[in-house]
C-alpha cells in the first residue's frame, strides 16, 4: 500500500527537475545570442547624446573588444606556447600567414594621418610586406569597410620557428589579435581607441585621427592615456602622426619584438566570423610592391609614401559570415567562421 504514494513523489520530482532544466536551456540560448548580436549596440550614446567627452565616463570604443566569459564560448583558448624568446604559431587566433621571411621586419617609421575624407571610413594603418627585394611599406589608407559595423584588424609580423610570419589584417565585429604592435592612430597593441560604430554610424575620436568637423559630423574626444599618439589634441598643433617616446618601434611580436599575449578579448574575437582583406586591399598592397620607394634597402626604412590620401574603396562581396575560410595574399570572398 505505500509503494503507490512513493512512486509518485518520484515521479512529481522527475517531472519538476525536467522542466526547470527544459526552461533554464530555453533561457539561456537567446541570452547568449543577444549578448554575440547585439555587442556593437552596448556602445555609450555619442557625446552629442549625452555621451561621454574628453577623459569622462567610460571609454566607448571599448565596445570594439569581444565580450568574454564561460557564457559566451565554451571553447578553450589555444595554449600559448612562447618559450626562449620566441612566439607561438599564431593560426589559432589569426588569420592564416601569407608571407614569411628570414630577417626581421623594420622598425615601424613615422608618419602622418592624412585627414578622414567622410563619415564612415576606416583607417587601416602602413605595415611592411615582403616582396622580391625584401621588405617595403605598404602605405596607411582610409578605407570603406566591406559592410555595416565592421571594425579592421591589422595584420602583423611575428617569429615563429626561426622564420618570420606574416599574419594578414581581416574585417570583422570586434578587434582580434594583431600582435600587440602600436601601429598608432587608435592602434595602440590592443582594441582600437581611434573610434567605435553606434547605430549604423561611425563614431570618430579625435584624439586620435586627422579629423575636418566640415566633412566628418560624427565625432568624439576621449584620451586613453596617451598611449601611443601624439596629435593635436595633446600636443597643441596639427600633426596627427604615430610619434612616441620609445622609438624605434618594433614591428613584429617574438623574438626580440614586442612580447604580448593574447588577452581574453581577442582570443574570443577569433570564434567570430570574420572576412579577410578585400580585393582593393590586396591591389593597393601589391601596387607598391613595384615602387621602388617604399623598399626598407632603398629609403632605410622611411617609404617614399608612408599613407596615402585617397580612399579605398569597399569590395562589397566581402562579408563576415559563417561560410568556409579563405586564406592567403589574394581573395576577398569567404569567411573565417570560427576558431581554428
């Protein structure tokens, strides 16, 4: 006679756990969804909104990291496997290498930014790439990002097994890895502090890009900390360039280069999708690869053009998505869709 009430406190227990945990899965899906999705709009309001101005409030372009945690992956992060001065293969959270080489790379040289030409631009800074007598500089652009909220991570120079690798720059969400190298302009090693997207729009900080308020209309002031630049902003004049206080700057990671890890942030941004250089970046790359120059053994390592004032164009067939991976010097079509 006690057999049936014990059965069916059983049974109301079983049922009770199933759909807690039946509606705490359901719950938990579209929080992570929302949190992946929705990370550009997480952005403080620009200024003129009532958002943050010069060394107040948060800093909005820290919108530009990817969120990190248990509940947004589950993945694990490669091992970083630096030992005796020289860094890891970095595949696991770059973009596949294109180019390598068995000197080191120069030093990064000084330069100026020439001015945003329009709201909406993306500034992709100079890098040296290897060609047929050796390094030569490709030159720093603004440049049309191939679609809505995407952000420009630089690619970079790293030691690897004797040999240097080149790790190409890709468009995606959020700011990746790139080496921890101060390119300068917002670039300072990590994230990007030279602006953030915030509804549809491009929002600039000029402390750290040539801005004319004529042409450009979204636009903020937020000093990081004087990390890397020196422009109007903290200087008292118009020279908007990467000067700093610890030159040469090295050009590449390992080795007896920057040493850097990567941080949560960026190891989280290679589980995104992400799309490699567009077409018109590869063009604009390869052009002064014939210019004689921009060659490190023709200028002694300041090009004949170190950034270029005209504008590159978008290749709109780019785009981030979950699509296979296309890797090396030359397409623009395909997607990263996640760790490697």
């Amino acid at each position: 006679m006690n057999r049936i009430p014990r059965f069916a406190v059983a049974l109301s227990i079983a049922v009770a756990a199933f759909l807690c945990v039946a509606v705490c899965h359901q719950g938990l899906i579209p929080t992570v969804s929302a949190a992946v999705a929705g990370a550009q709009d997480q952005a403080p309001p620009p200024p003129d909104q009532g958002g943050p101005d010069q060394d107040q409030g948060p800093d909005p372009a820290a919108v530009n990291q990817a969120p990190s945690g248990p509940s947004y992956t589950t993945e694990a992060p490669p091992p970083d496997q630096s030992s005796a001065g020289q860094a890891p293969d970095d595949s696991g959270y770059a973009e596949m290498p294109t180019e390598q080489a068995t000197e080191a790379p120069p030093a990064l040289p000084d330069y100026e930014q020439p001015p945003a030409p329009a709201d909406g631009y993306i500034w992709t800074p100079g890098y040296w790439a290897w060609g047929p007598d050796g390094y030569y500089w490709v030159p720093g652009a603004w440049v049309e990002p191939p679609y809505e909220a995407a952000l420009w991570t630089p690619g970079y120079w790293g030691f690897y097994g004797g040999r240097y690798l080149f790790y190409p720059g890709h468009w995606g969400l959020h700011i990746g890895f790139y080496g921890g190298i101060n390119y300068g302009f917002g670039y300072i090693g990590f994230g990007y502090e030279g602006g953030y997207w915030n509804g549809g729009r491009f929002f600039y900080n000029r402390v750290y890009n040539n801005i004319n308020v004529r042409t450009v209309h979204n636009t903020y002031n937020y000093n990081a900390g004087n990390r890397g630049n020196y422009n109007a902003v903290n200087r008292g004049n118009s020279n908007y360039n990467n000067r700093n206080d610890n030159n040469p700057r090295p050009s590449y990671r390992g080795g007896d280069g920057v040493q850097y890890r990567p941080q949560p942030s960026e190891r989280e941004a290679a589980h995104e999708p992400t799309a490699p250089r567009m077409n018109t970046q590869v063009q604009h790359a390869q052009t002064y690869g014939g210019v004689r120059g921009q060659y490190a053994a023709q200028n002694h390592g300041r090009p004949a053009t170190p950034a270029i004032s005209r504008p590159i164009p978008a290749d709109h067939s780019s785009r981030s998505g979950g699509g296979s991976a296309s890797h090396g010097s030359g397409g623009s079509s395909g997607s990263k869709g996640g760790h490697r």
